[in-house]
C-alpha cells in the first residue's frame, strides 16, 4: 500500500512523511475524521512507509523485500487488531481474537483500503451479534510486542476502531500506550474517537482528516472505476465525501436498495394504516441482524431529511439518488415542519433501542404505528 493509492489527504500525507523522514513518528497516534474518508487506507500507506527499507519519490518503494511481505498484509512486524464476534457453538471459554479472522482480514484487505464495518461484518459468521474488541485482543497485542522486532525497524500496531473496545480491553491498551514497547508505533483509526477513554485520547497524537471534495471523488471515479463523467458526477455529488459510499452506488446489489425497500413499505402501509401488515413488516426487518438494523435506521434517518429538504426544490441541497428521487417527488409533501422533527426522534430513539439490545419486534413494531401518527399531520 502506498500513500499514491490514497485518495486525497495531501496535506496529512505529507505531515505523516515529514515525522518519519525526521525521525519524529510519534509512539501513538489517533486518526479521526468523516466516513469513507481514507483514514484507513492513510494508516496501511503510513504503515507501509515505516516498514519500507528503501523510500523513493516520498513513498514506499513497492520493491523491497518488506513492501513485498506488505502486498499481502503478512508483515511480521505489522499487527492488526479490529472488531470481532464470537461465532455460535463455540465453547463458553472461548474468548475471539483479532487472529482468529486474521485470513478473512486479509481477503477484505485484499479487495482494497477502503471498506466499512458493515463490509466487514460480512466476512463474519455473524449471527445477530454486535462485534467488539476483547480483553483477550489486548493480551495477545502485549505478547506480540513484547518481542523483538523481526526486521529490525518498527513494530506497527494498527488498531481499527478502538471505540469498540470494551472496558477492560481500553484499560489493558491504555497500559500499553503509557510504557510502549521500544520501536512499536500505535496506530488508532477511529470512527467515533468521542467514544475512547479521556485517558487514551491523551497519550495520542491526535490527526484530523478532511472529508473528501467532490473533485477529488470525481476524478477517482473516472481515474480508476472508468465512470464515464456524467455518472461520476452524480455519484461524487451523492457520496458527500466518502468513498465509500461512492463504491456503494456503483454497486448494483447495494444494500441501500434493500433499505429503500424497507423504507417506501413502512411509508406505504402506515399511510394507508395497514396495521396487520405493518407487523408483518417489522417481523421482516426484526430478522436481518442488529448491525443492519441499525444502519438501516440511520438510512431512513437521512431519507427524511432528504425528502423534507426536497419541498423547498432547491437541487443542491440534496443527495439522493435517481430511485431515491423517484420516490421523493410523490413522497416528499408527507415530510414537513409538523411532523419531521418527530419523525426524525423517533428514529432516534430507535437506533439507540437497538443499541441497546431491545426486543427488535417490539422497537419496529411501535415504530411503525408511531408512524402511522406521523406521516398525517
């Protein structure tokens, strides 16, 4: 991986070559930043750069015996840590660790540095679980960086969303960063830092990355999907500067589609106060799983503000796309200033029930009469 394959971010590549090439790499830095921004793909270049042993052209050389071993994310100074789930059947002891999925970590990695939670809990034998960092994950990184380093340079640990970390497993890496082994290099890439410790947050390097312009998504687009123009432009619009949404639109089988579904049936029978198969539907929607409900109400979330933004016809304000605003145009005079706000709560709430761990019938299912209220006023 090469920071040339990173989209954008000029300014905080450059500051990551700066530290390195001046022998300033701070032990424990934090990225931050939007969604789909690179954060990731920063982090596997800045790892990559580390562990070069032959830069050239402000890069990783891509040539070396280390940049070979890091094609494949099999360099032995390179540790991963990331969110995972205990599979069912497993025994009671069984405590899952970051190496135990280590082989479908490297199929998603290998399909490119830009992916979502949501994809790689595709990868998982996810059975309506929430995935999480263990305790178990942070004694294994102990271990790992108790040792010498095989090549002699760095030793990288690249944790993935930190925030998922439970308490002891925060307090074990918190341990780490306060003594760090010699030569290893913390690299955090957090989605929700808000969620960290006060005190981890404090022992790192905080950088902040920008969300990505529609230019920059544009030209990717163009550069490397071969988008003809008009499309991209449509689609970098829409993404609002996160890649991955961009590959998302691309993407006939998104599970947007599936969600839109979700949503013009929801809006459908609560219009009509089809109460029976109303329950039918959050049966339906009470069986994909708590990380996709979740997401999907954070979907609908968004498709009510586009819809309410859509009354005051001004095309740039939104982001919708073609089957999006198909709907819009007969549904959007349902969203206004009585009830979006409501609306809008209600979701809300919703999301955080099922964060929780909330029957999901019962959450869904009181959404859907809730809505039925709603949607007349």
């Amino acid at each position: 991986m090469r920071f040339s394959e990173v989209i954008g971010q000029e300014k905080v590549k450059a500051r990551l070559r700066q530290m390195a090439d001046d022998g300033r790499v701070p032990h424990a830095m934090l990225f931050c930043g939007p969604y789909g921004c690179g954060k990731m793909a920063t982090a596997l270049a800045f790892a990559s750069y580390l562990l070069c042993s032959s830069h050239s052209d402000d890069d990783s050389c891509g040539q070396c015996k280390q940049c070979a071993m890091l094609r494949k994310w099999e360099h032995p100074d390179l540790h991963f840590t990331f969110p995972v789930i205990k599979p069912k059947n497993t025994p009671a002891d069984y405590k899952p660790v970051s190496d135990d999925f280590i082989r479908e970590w490297h199929q998603m990695l290998g399909k490119g540095p830009y992916f979502t939670l949501q994809q790689w809990m595709e990868y998982l034998p996810v059975e309506n679980q929430q995935s999480l960092i263990t305790v178990a994950e942070s004694d294994a990184l102990t271990r790992k960086l108790s040792l010498s380093s095989s090549q002699g340079g760095y030793k990288v640990a690249l944790i993935w969303l930190p925030e998922k970390m439970n308490l002891q497993a925060a307090n074990k890496i918190l341990k780490l960063l306060e003594e760090p082994p010699r030569q290893t290099v913390f690299i955090m890439v957090s989605e929700q830092p808000e969620q960290l410790l006060d005190t981890i947050v404090s022992r790192t390097q905080r950088i902040d990355f920008q969300r990505l312009n529609e230019d920059e998504i544009f030209h990717a687009l163009v550069d490397r999907r071969a988008i003809d123009e008009e499309q991209a432009r449509r689609v970098a619009h829409i993404a609002t500067g996160d890649w991955s949404k961009a590959l998302e639109e691309l993407d006939a089988g998104s599970e947007n589609r599936q969600f839109l579904d979700f949503f013009i049936m929801l809006m459908r029978l609560a219009y009509t106060r089809n109460v029976k198969e109303l329950k039918r539907w959050s049966e339906n929607v009470a069986a994909i799983g708590r990380e996709r409900q979740r997401r999907m109400l954070t979907y609908f979330l968004r498709l009510i503000r586009e819809n309410f933004m859509y009354n005051f016809h001004q095309p740039q304000l939104n982001y919708m796309t073609v089957e999006e605003e198909n709907f819009a145009r007969n549904f959007a005079r349902f969203v206004n200033e009585r009830n979006v706000i409501a609306i809008s709560d209600r979701l809300q709430l919703a999301i955080r029930d099922i964060g929780q761990n909330a029957n999901a019938k019962i959450v869904f299912f009181d959404l859907a009469l809730q809505t039925i209220i709603d949607i007349k006023k």
